[in-house]
C-alpha cells in the first residue's frame, strides 16, 4: 500500500471520527444548593401567577369602545377560594385584569382591595379548586441578614422565572405610590426585573417571606437591589383587603399641614393640625387646629409631637405608630401649642 492510500485513508478514518457525537461524562449528583433551587421551585411556581391589565380604549372614527394589554406583573395564590395577592401598582388604572396559571389557563380577575399606602391589592379568580394551590406561608421576622431567598415571577412578561440571592439588609424604608413611607422592608439582591413586582420573595424552605415591590435602578434593570414588603405585613393587611376591600385604620380624625406649612410658620417638628373631624378622638380631646382669623392671621393652634411617649416629627410616623394599635383604644398625645406642653387621651375611630 503506497504512502499516499495510507494518508487518504487516515484522513478519512479522522473525518468519520469528528463526525460521530462524543460520548457524554457522567456528572454526579447536583449539589445540595442546586437540589434546594429545584426543590423550592417545583413546590412554589404552581402558586405564581402572570398577571396582564387591561385599559379601555376608543377607536378615532368609530368611537368603539375596546379593551387592550395596558401591563404585566406577577402575583401570587393566597387560599384555595382563588384570592390572588400583587402589588397595588401592577393593578393602578387598569379597567380590567387576567390572571395566567402556571399551567398557562388563564382567568378573569375580580378586584377585591387594594392598600395603596402599602402597595398591596387582592384579586380573585374563579378556578377549579385543584389549580388553587396557596403558597406556604412564612414570617419575616425571624430573618437574618445573608439567608438565602428565591424571587419566583414573570420579569419583561417572561413566564415562570427563578431567581437566587440573600437577605442584603432588613428594616428598609421604601416610598409607596401614596409617598407613605412602608417601613421594614427587606432588601435583597436576588434579580428582581419589571414584571417581577407582585410576586413572592421565599426562603430556602419555599415560604413566602415578603411581596417583591421595587427595584433601585438607574437603568430600569436589576443592580442587585430589590426591595420586598415583609410577610408579617402582608399577612396582616391581606385578610383585611379580602373582609372588607379595605384596611380599616385606627385614626384621630385630624387634618394635617404641609411640611413646607410648618417651616414657613417655624414651628416645632410634629404634626400641625389643620383640621379637627366631628366626633373623632381628636375633638373629644379638645385639640384645636389651626386656623385663619376674619383679618387673615393665622391663630395658633396644636400640634401633636409624640404619641404614647415615642416623637413624631411628622403625619407619617403619627400614623405608623397609629396602626399599630386597636379601634377603641386610647392613646396619650403630648400636644404642642404656643410655646406649651401638655398631654391629653384620644380614643382612637376608623379613618
């Protein structure tokens, strides 16, 4: 066989050769951290859901009236009786909203209650009960900083998507839509994208610890900084969405001034009242608001500077501190007025 056949030879055994498909390397077992992400995500994702609002629109010439794709969100099944919870914002000026399964079936949602002031709204969705599947319920207040957390929902409208990160910081404050402050938030850098909002931020047991609600980003992409609305405050705002639409708050039946009021009058830090309610708590203390006399000067009235002993410097802090008590409870104010101090009881009414 001459030299030249038994190179041609070669090269065609070699081409053969890089043709066949190379034989796989066995890999082992998946680690224990990758066994835990697809645990919590075959237990949670049934539970997730893609939410898309609609907004009416009419047609220039024949002034139809139809209903068009106006945004997405996530959320997520709260009980077997098809509560859906999301963020307030995913839902904001929508005249109407589909919920999509992880199945891909698809629902008409009810709006039920919305919180504003704490971005929260419940939706509800008449599905066959075998599809209701809650997630499990967790509590934020047994977290630590560097535990591990997993943020389930539909970032840019993609379906289904899961994400890993840890605790960065706990007791965040984050302003809502309404410019309250909701305190306690969890920071995490787990990605969180538009359309992520609504939906649920886990532990490393797949139990709801709080509702992913905002991102920080200069560029509307994750930089690793995503806030959640803990799960203690979820589960107790969302029975009360669910019971009345609403969240019924302890209140004083009182106005309050612009900051830029106080300033201007150069006054104390608190809360300035400018109006008193009929009845309310406020009124039945003899607190006096105030007010512009018949010559147009301004006649001092109070102002509210702590609230069972703890300063408020404004109406935000008077009205956390509020919420953390009971209707028909009494609270001792320390009122501000011309110089003076004095404290006073108020009951407390629904807002």
């Amino acid at each position: 066989m001459t030299r030249l056949l038994l190179v041609s030879l070669l090269a065609i055994a070699t081409t053969v050769g890089a043709q066949t498909p190379r034989p796989v390397t066995p890999r082992g077992p998946l680690d224990a951290q990758e066994q835990n992400n697809i645990a919590v995500f075959r237990k949670v994702s049934p539970s997730v859901v893609h939410i898309t609002t609609l907004a009416q629109q009419r047609d220039f010439f024949s002034r139809n009236v139809t209903e068009v794709p106006s945004g997405t969100g996530s959320g997520f099944l709260w009980d077997e009786q098809g509560h859906v919870v999301t963020n307030f914002h995913v839902i904001r000026g929508a005249s109407a909203a589909k919920v999509t399964l992880s199945d891909q079936s698809t629902f008409d949602a009810k709006l039920i209650g919305v919180d504003p002031d704490r971005d929260l709204a419940v939706l509800r969705i008449a599905a066959p009960r075998e599809k209701l599947l809650p997630v499990p319920m967790g509590s934020s207040r047994e977290l630590l900083v560097g535990q591990t957390v997993y943020a389930i929902g539909n970032p840019f409208g993609l379906d289904q998507t899961l994400t890993r990160g840890i605790v960065s910081a706990l007791n965040r404050e984050i302003e809502s839509m309404t410019q309250r402050t909701i305190r306690g938030a969890i920071q995490t850098d787990a990605a969180i994208n538009p359309g992520n909002s609504g939906g649920p931020l886990l532990d490393s047991a797949g139990r709801l610890i709080g509702v992913n609600t905002s991102i920080f980003s200069p560029s509307g992409g994750s930089n690793g900084i995503g806030f959640a609305i803990p799960a203690d405050e979820v589960n107790r705002i969302v029975p009360q969405l669910i019971k009345n639409g609403r969240v019924i708050r302890p209140a004083l039946g009182v106005t309050a001034g612009s900051e830029q009021l106080r300033e201007v009058l150069r006054l104390p830090k608190g809360v300035v009242l400018i109006g008193i309610q009929s009845g309310g708590g406020a009124a039945q203390a003899g607190l006096k608001p105030f007010m512009r006399g018949r010559d147009g000067r301004i006649i001092g009235g109070d102002i509210i500077t702590a609230v069972d002993g703890k300063p408020v410097a404004d109406l935000d802090d008077m009205l956390n501190l509020l919420e953390q008590r009971q209707l028909g409870e009494k609270v001792t104010l320390t009122v501000w007025n011309g110089g003076k101090t004095r404290q006073v009881q108020a009951a407390l009414s629904s807002d």
